[in-house]
C-alpha cells in the first residue's frame, strides 16, 4: 500500500461534479415518494405510465447516496484513521458527522411530533415512539415500518455507518491493497444483487436497510481504494454522462430487482467517473447544480412533509376550481413547477439559516478534516 501521506490532496478529485449530483438525486428522490402522496389529487399517477415506472424506482437514489457517502468519507478521512483510531480523532469526526445530519433531522423530528401530538398525523406514527427516532435508531429494526419523517430511515442506518467506520480504515489500509478493492468489488456487488433478489427490490427502509447502507458504503470505500492514485481521465466527463443516462433508461424500462442491479452498478460507474473528469465547462459544473447539491440535504428531510402540505392544498384547488379538475396534465404539471421552486426555496433558506449555523457552531472548525470536507461540500 503507499502510505498515507501520498494521497492525492482534496483539490485532485472534482467534487463539484459530485456535489451537483447529489443534488439531482435529492430531487428524483422526491418523485418516490410524490406519486403516493399526490395519488389522491392526481389519479392518473396510479396509472401505468413512464412518468410512474421511473417515480417507482427513484428509491434507488439513496443508494447512490451510500455509494457516494462511502467514496467521500474515504477521502476525507482515511489519513486520519490509517494507522489507528485514536480517540480524540474518533470524536472529532463523530461530532462533525453529528453536527451535519442531526440538527436538522432533530428539527423535522419535532415538527411532526408536534403535529402528531394535535392529530395531524399519518398513519403509522406515536408520539411515544419518539426516543427511537431522537437517538437514530428509527431504521435498526425496531419497527417494521417507517415512521415519522419517512425520508430519514436513511440517515438513521448512514449514522450508525458512521459509528463502525473508522475502525474497519486501518485494517482495510493494512491488509486490503487495490488489487483487493478490485477482487471485493464484484462481491459487494454481489451481496446487492442478492437484497434485491430475495427482497424482490433493494427498497429496504427498515430491518436490513442497515445492511443496505453498509453494502453502499463499503463499495463507495472500495471505488476510492481503486482509483485514489489515479490520473485525470479525458474521457470521464463523457462516461459520467453515460453512466447517468444508462442509470435513468434501467429505472425508466428494466423492472425491479433487475433495475436494482443495473442502476446499483451504473451509480459505482458514475462517482468514477464524476470524480476524475477534467472538470472545466462541463455541466455538472454548473454553479447552479452545485448550489442544489449543498442544499441537497434540507432538500431530502424536507419534501416529505412539503409533498403532505401540497397535497392539501392542491386537493382543496381542484374542488374548489373545476378548471383544474377539467385539465387534470396542466394541473399536475403547474403543481409540479410550484413545488419544485417551493422544495428549492424552502432547502435554500434551511441551508442558510438553520444547517450551516449548527453545523458551525457544532462541529470541529480548526482541523484538518473539518478543512477537507467543506472544500468537500460534505461540512
């Protein structure tokens, strides 16, 4: 293995692309959980169309989200762990993992606990369940179902990831070459198509949703392993391209578990290939993808419940204006538009006013892997 103090330094790998991919899977996540909440006021989204076979398999988002948790945290933290996990670096990067995903899911947490307690509730959640939510373990295997803020199964399983992380660095920097990584990737892969073949799909949002998450994370990992000492690719840029567009025709025509499959490995081809592109003018570049990729996070906790509220509001418009009931696609794509510029506005000002705030006053701020992952966009 080269050591350590050999890697590639943070400016080497282009983050932006990622970043702004992180954002657009935050908004296709949306569309998931979109054609259930609206299905009330738009009925045709129970109908088969390509619109609803794609919204039915943007579950598979999150798992790029493990993919690229594990390929980032690689980066920004193995030098840290490479030798050992000492404790004052272990709690160092608990608190800067904690300061990112637990002031805002702590905020959503009270808002619908607040509204349950009133009894503007959805079905399946008690306000005596709480404390499971309050300490991350949600998504452990505790409950059979999703409860409270459904999007945030993931950051319950990611949290615990987090806690095993740093001890499995130094065996994988002592033991695991990148001829391992290379030999271990098949079989991470592996072990996904397995889920989602005894599962019947990879959408595990409790009891093996753990497990969901490790197999992401250790494949992100894996991914870095691979191409940490890599050169820049000329042709990155235009595979990254094509690894998105393949991902989007598996989820638009490929049923599960084989879209699950495809899309799982299609996510592993596309963080490659983002992060060793030549960068430049190339869209995912853009300032304005960038920008939705740091709010990517108020993004995901947050449509949820902004999806709830639309759909009251958008079923008392159609009552109440037969225009809209009458032209049920101009009212659909109208609602859409609407949301989107809502979802993107209300992320924006959480981003600005209540995550950054926390995440600086709570995480560290005069070390080096706090350094790294705001060059990142992971701080």
């Amino acid at each position: 293995m080269v050591p350590a103090k050999n890697e590639n330094p943070v400016s080497d790998f282009k983050f932006d692309a990622l970043t702004s991919l992180r954002g657009i899977a935050a908004l296709c996540t949306v569309l998931a959980h979109l054609i259930v909440i609206w299905g009330d006021v738009f009925p045709a989204l129970q109908q088969g169309s390509l619109f609803r076979d794609f919204a039915l398999h943007t579950y598979l988002f999150v798992d790029f989200f493990f993919v690229l948790s594990g390929f980032v945290m690689s980066h920004a933290y193995g030098r840290h762990f490479a030798d050992a996990v000492r404790p004052g670096s272990y709690m160092r990067f608990l608190r800067a993992r904690f300061a990112r995903v637990y002031p805002l899911h702590l905020l959503l947490l009270l808002v619908y606990v607040g509204l349950a307690t009133i009894g503007i509730k959805q079905a399946q959640e008690n306000p005596d369940w709480s404390i499971t939510a309050h300490l991350l373990l949600h998504a452990m295997g505790f409950f059979n179902h999703t409860t409270w803020n459904q999007p945030s199964w993931s950051i319950s399983v990611e949290w615990w990831t987090y806690i095993v992380f740093p001890f499995a660095i130094p065996l994988a920097r002592r033991y695991f070459s990148k001829t391992a990584a290379v030999l271990a990737l098949p079989v991470i892969l592996g072990l996904f198509a397995f889920l989602a073949m005894h599962f019947g799909s990879a959408n595990l949002t409790v009891g093996f949703a753990f497990f969901r998450c490790l197999i992401g994370f250790c494949a992100g990992a894996c991914l870095y392993a691979i191409v940490r000492h890599r050169r820049m690719a000329s042709f990155a840029d235009a595979a990254a391209n094509g690894a998105l567009a393949a991902v989007f025709l598996v989820l638009l025509f490929v049923p599960s578990p084989y879209a699950d499959m495809l899309a799982f490995v299609g996510f592993c081809a596309l963080v490659v290939a983002a992060s060793v592109g030549t960068g430049g003018g190339h869209w995912l570049h853009h300032p304005v993808l960038v920008w939705i990729g740091d709010i990517s996070y108020s993004i995901y906790l947050w449509h949820s419940l902004l999806l709830h509220v639309f759909a009251k509001a958008l079923g008392a418009a159609a009552r109440a204006l037969p225009f809209f009931h009458n032209h049920p696609v101009l009212f659909f794509v109208a609602a859409l538009v609407l949301f989107e510029a809502a979802i993107l506005l209300l992320a924006h000002m959480s981003y600005r006013f209540f995550e950054l705030p926390l995440r600086n006053f709570l995480g560290p701020k005069k070390h080096a892997e706090a350094r790294t992952l705001q060059v990142l966009h992971f701080r």
